[in-house]
C-alpha cells in the first residue's frame, strides 16, 4: 500500500494488487495513509508456491480487472 500511496504521490497512475490473504491488511493500511478507497484487485491465496504457469493464468485471470482499476474515474 506504500507503494500504492508514493505512486499516486508522484501522479502516476496506480492500483494496489495482492493475494486475498491481504484484504483486510490492505484496508486497514489504507485507512491509516489516509486513503477512503483504493483500486485494489485481488487474487486467489497463496501465491508462494505456485508454479510459473499458474502465476501467468493468475495474472491472466486478473488482467481485465488490474486494468478497470487502474482506468476507472480517470
């Protein structure tokens, strides 16, 4: 969400990306960084394990939604 927050900072266009473990982590850190929403998009957890293949399908999965987030109100 750091980063998210020091993207934004600069003006460029950001959305913050992580595993479902983190939903409410990334939330909360939002909040204290003193951010209402976030474009955020969320993948299946874990993610540590997995093999290259399911990391492209992960990503593929996500893509259309990654670039929504990124887009939406700009």
């Amino acid at each position: 969400m750091h980063d998210f927050a020091a993207l934004e900072g600069r003006g460029v266009i950001a959305a913050f990306l992580a595993s479902t473990e983190f939903v409410v982590a990334a939330a909360s850190q939002a909040k204290a960084l003193g951010y209402r929403e976030v474009p955020s998009v969320f993948v299946p957890h874990p993610i540590q394990d997995r093999t290259d293949d399911e990391m492209r399908a992960l990503a593929e999965g996500a893509l259309a939604e990654i670039l929504a987030a990124v887009t939406r109100g700009r």
